[in-house]
C-alpha cells in the first residue's frame, strides 16, 4: 500500500461514521400534533340596566356580582366585554337572562323556582369595548317582567335551568336543597310585594282515614315513652358565588366512541411516533456505514 493510498481508510471511516450519525435523528423524528382546544379563553363581561327610554337606570357600565333587591323590576339588561382585553375571530360569549317566579322575595325564601322567561346572546370580538364608544350599539337582553315574588338572572351560558332533562337543560335553583344554578352566575336581582297564583303550597292537605279504635291500656302497664327526633339545623342561606368572568362556547365533543381492541385479534406491530423506530433505523445505518467503510477500506489495500 502507498502512502498516497494511507489516508483514504480513516477518511471512509470518518464519513461512515457521519452518515451514521446524521440518519439517527432523521428516523428517530415523531409526527407534530395540533394542540386542542384553540385560543379562546374566558372574557369578563360588563352589564348595565336601560330604561324603556334607552336611558341607563342606575349604575353605567359594571362588572358587579352580587344579589340585589328592586325596589322596581329591572328592564333590559345590555352586555358587552370590558376593555382591554383580546378577543380572537370565532370566539364566542354566550349570556343569558332568565326570570323566575320564587316563593320568596329574597335567596333565603325563594323556595322553589319557575323559569318564566329566558333570552340569549353570543359575544364576540366586536362586542369588545374600546375608547370611543358613543355611538356604538349593544345586545340587550329582555324578559318578561314578575308580577309577584321573583328573581332575574343574569349568567355566562345558553343552558336553560329550568329542571328539565335533556341537551341545553339544567336543574333549576333550589335554595332549601343548596342548587345555586345557575353555574357562571354574574348578577342576581329579586324581589317581589305578593305571592305567585300558581306557587305550590308550603305543605299538602293531608287526606282524612277513617278513624279506628284506640286499644285500651292493661292497668299497671306504662307505654314506652315515644324516641323525639333532634331538629335539622337549617342549611345556610348565603348567596349563590357570582363572577364577570365567562368561558367561551365549548364545542361538542363527539359522540361515536373509539373501537376498543378486540381481545381475540393478535395486536399489530407497533409503528407510529410511539414505537422505537429511530433506535432501528439508526442501528441499521449504523450497521451499513460501517459495512460500506469496510468495503471501502478493503479494496484500498488490494489497489
């Protein structure tokens, strides 16, 4: 062997060993995968009562929870999102206003409630507010008005609480039984001065038996005295959590279950990001650079 021809072995080797290393990432790279769920996120939303007018009655633009007495029933409600904040295109803010008949004036005594009435709209990124809003124009939400004990809500779904079953339904609030529906509460009022016609009554009459003999007593025997149950401590009457913050419109998930595996058919080979395809491919490249390095080396000596 020549010394021109020396230097060929180690260079062969060299560039076996670069190929080698150079194909291991490449067949050891997953397949990228979207993140779900896209950018929307919760927006705070701002309220304020109009007149029949279109005049503002009572505090302008506010995010104020809370539970509120009327003195008078409030009319439509107008909503937007508050400034500042970024909205991106296809987001939606559904928000709701619902009436209901209670039995009760207040949290505490409404009992048990009757949706009446119910309206919704859907916020977007041009319902954003900005700087110059003057002239600009709002949703606004209406119901029909109690004439009687009742309470109005205003909340960041579509869902209806009115205790019906079935999609776009939810159960309707219940104080003595702690349902503070319904859920992404933002403001409350309630009021009333008279009790509903169609409220159910506290308690229902009880249906006459026909009376039968009381048996009489041996003398000198004592009736064991009558075990008194201790009274219930009455649940607390505090007020359901309200928040400006609301999700936006989710979408539905679908409905078709995936196929589970059968446990009598033989599982597959393994592929995809998951399997241990970049350690092969990479210990067969590995393997073949070194081969061609060999060849090459070999046929140099002969020469």
């Amino acid at each position: 062997m020549s010394r021109s021809q020396q230097p060929r072995i180690p260079a062969a080797l060299a560039a076996s060993a670069f190929l080698a290393v150079a194909a291991v990432p490449v067949f050891g790279a997953g397949v990228a995968s979207a993140t779900p769920g896209g950018t929307c996120q919760s927006a705070t939303v701002q309220y304020r009562i109009v007149g029949a007018d279109g005049g503002v009655v009572g505090a302008d633009w506010t995010s104020q929870g809370g539970f509120r007495s009327w003195d008078t029933v409030p009319g439509p409600v107008e909503v937007r999102l508050a400034p500042g904040q970024k909205v991106a295109d296809g987001c939606k803010y559904p928000v709701s206003l619902a009436e209901y008949t209670t039995e009760g004036p207040n949290w505490a005594t409404s009992g048990r409630q009757t949706m009446v009435d119910k309206a919704t709209v859907y916020l977007t990124a041009a319902d954003v507010a900005g700087d110059d809003d003057a002239k600009r124009t709002w949703q606004k939400l209406a119901v029909k008005l109690p004439d009687c004990y009742g309470q109005i809500d205003l909340y960041g779904d579509d869902i209806a609480y009115d205790g019906k079953t079935g999609e776009g339904h939810g159960p309707a609030p219940y104080q003595p039984d702690g349902v503070t529906t319904p859920y992404h509460l933002i403001a409350a009022w309630n009021g009333g001065e008279k009790a509903c016609a169609d409220a159910p009554s506290d308690s229902p009459s009880p249906t006459p038996t026909p009376s039968e003999p009381t048996p009489s007593t041996p003398a000198g025997s004592t009736p064991p005295a009558e075990e008194t149950t201790p009274p219930t401590t009455p649940k607390p009457s505090a007020t359901p959590p309200t928040t400006p913050d609301v999700p936006p419109l989710s979408s539905k998930p679908p409905t078709t279950p995936e196929p589970s595996p059968s446990d009598s058919t033989p599982p597959l080979a393994e592929t995809g990001a998951g399997a241990p395809v970049g350690l092969i491919a990479g210990g067969a490249a590995v393997v073949i650079a070194l081969g061609a390095g060999a060849v090459f080396a070999a046929r140099s000596r002969r020469s």
